[in-house]
C-alpha cells in the first residue's frame, strides 16, 4: 500500500478492454478537510481503495475512504474525533471530449473524461466522499452542555457558579415567547 500525498491511479492498457476490472489501493496524506466553518484534521493518513471497471464507454470508478477526523466540538469547543468512511465513485468517459459520446441520462457534473495520459487523480473523488460523512454540526455527545455565556466555563465539567441575571433573560428578543400560548394544552 503506497502513502503518497496524492492519490493517482494509472489506467493500464489492459484495463481499456470491455468489462476488464483491477483493484487499486493506498493512503493518502490529507493534513485537513475544510467542511464549512469546521477544520477537520487528521493525524494519520486516509486510507482508500477503489475498483476501477470498463463499462463499455467509461471507467467506472467505485470503493471506499477511510480515516479519522478530528474537530472542535460546536458547543464546548473540546476536540471531538470522528472515524468517517464514505464511497468513492466516480465515471470516467473513454476517448476524450470529441470521440466520446456523452450518457443521456447522466448529467454534466456526473461524469469526466479519461485524460490522454489515463491517469486518474482521486483526491477530488476522496474529498467528496469524505466531506458526505462528516456531521452537519460537530458534537463531543448529543446531551453536550457547551460553554457558560458568561465566563465561558465548560458547563460538562460542572456547574459554573455564575447566577442568571433576570435582566439578561428579559433582554432576549426571544423573553416575549415565554408567556406565548403555543395550544400544546
């Protein structure tokens, strides 16, 4: 398994037969993942393997990623470590941009061409698949009781001892919605 910064595969040219099928894998060194406002690192290589396949027309790119990401939790900003692994795919027409004919029912974003030099960069198709994995809002547990709004003690260490002044409370937009009958009766 090679552990490269990059993950290039070379398409051989057996593998430019109908329905010819070779297995490629290796790590690849990606320092971090930016999803949103979140910074997800990892500390060892991402590992990946995919299985490439002539359809025909295209090279059908299919497998997995693995890795563990480590970010900030939302709510207490302590780091939280996430074991992510998402599917790799990815169709490659054989033949470039003029010879190749494109698929009907598949969208422009859906495919690329197989480059002259039949190399295959997978990092862009290793991002994607890791980036759907990664949660919409990072949290070191569901029941996280984040920061004090006040001195910024991490409440899931305990109480904090700061007292909630009514005056903060009652000047939130939101005060009025405490005496609001929602008809949840």
């Amino acid at each position: 398994m090679a552990t490269d910064a990059t993950a290039i595969i070379a398409i051989p040219e057996a593998l430019l037969e109908t329905a010819a099928t070779r297995y490629f894998e290796g790590t690849l060194d990606l320092a971090e993942l930016a999803a949103g406002p979140d910074t997800y690192t990892f500390a060892a290589p991402v590992s990946w393997s995919v299985e490439a396949t002539n359809t025909g027309d295209a090279i059908l790119i299919q497998g997995t990623a693995a890795g563990d990401a480590t970010t900030q939790c939302a709510r207490c900003l302590e780091d939280v470590t996430y074991g992510l692994e998402g599917d790799i795919e990815g169709y490659f027409l054989i033949g470039g941009e003029e010879e190749a004919e494109t698929p009907e029912d598949m969208e422009g974003d859906e495919f690329d061409f197989l480059p002259d030099n039949r190399k295959i960069d997978l990092v862009p198709l290793i991002v994607a698949a890791l980036l759907l994995e990664v949660p919409l809002v990072p949290l070191c547990d569901d029941d996280c009781k984040g920061l004090c709004p006040q001195c910024g003690a991490n409440l899931n260490e305990g109480p904090c001892g700061c007292s909630r002044d009514e005056a903060d409370v009652e000047a939130s937009p939101f005060a009025a919605l405490k005496n609001f009958d929602f008809g949840d009766k």
